[in-house]
C-alpha cells in the first residue's frame, strides 16, 4: 500500500500563498523554505486564483456542488430503471401476448 502523503493544514496553505504572492523570493526559495515541492506551490497558488476569481475555473465550493448533483443525477437514474423494470413487470400481466 502507497501512504498518501498527509494533506497541509488550510492555514499553512494560505500563508504559504501569500508569502509566494509578495514575490519576494523565487517560488523554487518559497517551496523549499516551508518543505514543499515547487510543483506543490504552484498549484496552491492556480487554486488560490481561482478561489479569487482571478483566474477562470471551478471554485472548491462549485466543485462540491457539482459533485453532489452527479451523485443525485445517478441516483435519480436508478429510480428511474427501477421504475421502468417495475411497470415492465407489473403490465405483462395486464396485456399478455
């Protein structure tokens, strides 16, 4: 089994952005100095952006919804098979062949 490595802190994530959007320092200096992968950082940062609404994409809150109303949409897919097997099984016996 792989480990995961553990998620950063919500906290941890937004100082780290905003000390890499001062521009200080270069991100490959900014990741090193609080132990992340430049790769790491840069993503943090694409997700900040889009969280701001200075970048175009899928806010984490738009992305839960849409993720929830997939999950319902194949439930509600489910029902309905159900549904349609019912009313197949229930009608053979009202117009047999």
């Amino acid at each position: 089994m792989i480990d995961m490595p553990k998620p950063y802190p919500e906290e941890f994530r937004r100082d780290v952005v905003a000390v890499a959007r001062k521009r200080e320092a270069p991100l490959e200096q900014i990741a090193k100095d609080f132990g992340i992968s430049e790769t790491c950082l840069k993503n943090w940062l694409r997700k900040a952006d889009i969280e701001d609404g200075t970048r175009p994409g899928l806010t984490r809150d738009e992305s839960d919804e849409l993720r929830e109303a997939r999950k319902r949409i194949r439930l509600l897919e489910q029902e309905a098979e159900v549904m349609r097997r019912a009313v197949a099984y229930l009608s053979r016996d009202v117009n047999p062949k």
